[in-house]
C-alpha cells in the first residue's frame, strides 16, 4: 500500500475516534463566541447610554434629584473649578473649598455672577491632619448638602522613585488625597441620609486601573478612594445615595504641568472644562466610570494588559517625563 494510502487510512481512524471531541470543541467555541458577542453588545450599549445618550437627551434635574447645594473640595482651578460651574449651570448652589481666599473669593463672584446660583466658600487646607475639619463642620452644618464632590487632590512635581519623596509628600498625599474624602463624607453623609437623597463623586483616576511604577503612593491613594467610593455605593445605594467614582486618565491642567505633552489639550487630554462638561453627565448613571470617552477606551485597554506591560510602559513614559522636567529645572 502506497505511504498516502496509509496516511489517509491513518487519519479516518483518528477522526472517526475523535469526532465527538472535535463537535465537544466546536460547541465550546460557539458557546465562548456566543459569550463574546453579547458582552461587547452590553459594553457597547452601556457606552452609548453613558457617553452618548445624556448629551443628546434632556439633562437630569440635579437640585430636585439630589438637593440645593453642592460641595466642592479643591475647587478653584482645574476639574474642581469646571466641576463647580457645570453643577452651577444645572441651578445648584455651590459651596467652594480650598487654601486661597482670595482665588476662592473671585470664582464664587464668578460663578455666582454668571449662573445666578447662590455661592460660599471656606478656606481650609487639606494638608493639615485633623486641624481643617471641625471649621468645614460648623459650616456646612445647616445647610441642605445634596451633592459632595471630593474633588482634592495632589501629585508631587514630576513622576520620581518611591525614596525620593520627602516625609512631607508622603504625609501630604494621605492627608489631601485619601483623609479629605473621608473626613468629608463623614461630616456630609449623615444629612443626606437623614433626607434619603444625595450624590457623592470621588475623583479617583485611571492610575488605580493597574499598578503604576514611579506614581506609586499617588496611583495607592487613587486606588483607595476608588476601593471606598465603590463599596460606600453598595452600603448606602438602599438609602437613596449614590455615589460614584470618577477615573480619568490626564486632562490639561495645572497638576499636569511638567509634561509639554499633556499641558496641552487635545484629543486624548481634555481641557478641565471638557472633561467636566462630560463627567456631569454621567452623574446617577455609572458608580465607576473615567467621565470622558476617549479615556473610556484607554482605561478598557489598560485593563486588558498584563500587569508587567502596563508597568512596563509607565516606567518607560515616567522616566521621560521625569527627566523632561528636571531638564526644564536646570535651564
Ligand atoms: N489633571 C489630571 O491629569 C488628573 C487625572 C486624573 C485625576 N485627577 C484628579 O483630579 C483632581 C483635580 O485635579 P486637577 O488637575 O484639577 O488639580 P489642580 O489643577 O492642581 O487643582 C487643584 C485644586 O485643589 C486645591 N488644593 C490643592 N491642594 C489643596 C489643599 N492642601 N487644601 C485645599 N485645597 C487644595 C487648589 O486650590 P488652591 O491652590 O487655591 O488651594 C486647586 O483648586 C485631583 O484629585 C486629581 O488627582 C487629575
């Protein structure tokens, strides 16, 4: 018998022996297939309804949903200040907070001037421990607080290895980026629940996404607000409050001052301004979610990379970023 006679006789008998596994393996497959494509129907539905949908329908009515007032942490620059003026524009009044009166007292006029919302604000500074708190408290004691917006945050001047940043940053970056949410939302929850309505947004960021070398107590901090809004969600959602976390990737603003790339706004990196114009209108609609499209694309990739390649690239681009801005120290 020819050698191809053989072969095909050979390959009969395997398959013969082997059909049930081949359709047992065909079945998988169009189960796994079946599964993939309704996932990427559901993702492309929730995206449409989050991004899409809220900008072409009416907006939701934030003042009888939520109530009269809105606090802002670190509101007078950046996504705080943007964040503010688009709440002020939906008819909240709004309560700023940050350490320079006189920046807080030109953005209450200014916001009070052009949305006709009734405005205030309290000086405080974040960084300092306990010592801010009980002020903050007797403030905001007889007002009706439907919104809080933990907005506050810090990085340090550039991306820099875990040895080189000083006590004071790292007390800093407890202080201002995780303590501030929760002292906050420990002295403003309690009313909302009282009231059965509310809504907190924490502004996490995307860096919680993986964990991200040389951004390191910044991306733990961030990890940490969005762990606690998510879980906070869960536990009061009964009571009528929702609470959201908010991961963007960079937007143009002064924290990202030393990269000339992401100072400037473009597609990938918004404007505050924009940022917030889209991040408002995912409010009541998404517990997690970055606020802007085109980091939703960003964030559903990083998500899918092996830790090791995430981390990989976010050396690689901090250490030009770094040296980037210790060029520009030097000159
Ligand atoms: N920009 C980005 O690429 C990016 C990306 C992801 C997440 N985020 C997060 O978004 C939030 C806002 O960032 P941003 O870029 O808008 O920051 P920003 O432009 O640096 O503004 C920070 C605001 O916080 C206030 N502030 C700073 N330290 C404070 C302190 N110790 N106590 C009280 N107020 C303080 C500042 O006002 P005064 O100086 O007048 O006090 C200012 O109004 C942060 O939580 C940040 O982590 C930013």
């Amino acid at each position: 018998m020819a050698a191809v006679d053989r072969f095909y006789l050979l390959y009969s008998e395997i398959s013969r022996s082997c059909s049930v596994y081949i359709e047992a393996l065909a079945v998988a497959g169009a189960w796994y297939t079946a599964r993939k494509c309704v996932s990427l129907a559901l993702g492309t539905y929730r995206a449409l309804r989050l991004h899409v949908v809220p900008r072409l329908g009416g907006r939701m009515d934030l003042v009888k949903q939520y109530g009269t007032w809105a606090v802002v942490t670190g509101s007078t620059d950046g996504v705080g200040k943007a964040y503010a003026e688009q709440l002020a524009k939906r008819g909240v009044n709004i309560i700023l907070i940050s350490r320079n009166k006189e920046k807080l007292e030109a953005v209450s006029r200014s916001i009070s001037e052009t949305y006709q919302v009734e405005t205030d604000f309290i000086v405080a500074d974040f960084s300092k421990g306990r010592e801010p708190y009980p002020a903050i408290k007797k403030a905001l004691k007889d007002r009706d607080i439907g919104i809080l917006v933990n907005n506050v945050g810090m990085f340090y001047n550039y991306p820099d290895y875990f040895t080189n940043l000083s006590e004071d940053i790292l007390w800093d970056v407890i202080n201002v980026n995780i303590a501030s949410a929760n002292m906050m939302v420990h002295i403003v929850l309690p009313g909302m629940v009282k009231k059965r309505k509310g809504a907190i947004v924490n502004i996490s960021s995307a860096s919680c996404c993986q964990p991200t070398p040389m951004m390191t107590i910044y991306g733990a901090s961030k990890t940490y607000l969005d762990y606690f809004s998510r879980a906070l969600h869960y536990e009061y959602a009964s009571k009528g409050i929702f609470v959201q976390s908010l991961t963007p990737f960079l937007i143009a603003t002064k924290m990202v001052e030393h990269s000339s790339v992401a100072s400037k706004p473009s597609f990938f990196f918004p404007s505050a301004e924009e940022y917030a114009s889209y991040a408002i209108s995912t409010l009541g609609l998404s517990i997690r979610t970055t606020g802007y499209w085109q980091h939703a694309i960003e964030f559903t990739l990083g998500e899918c990379l092996p830790e090791w390649i995430w981390a990989w690239f976010a050396l690689y681009f901090c250490r030009i970023i770094r040296k980037e801005a210790l060029a520009s120290q030097v000159k």
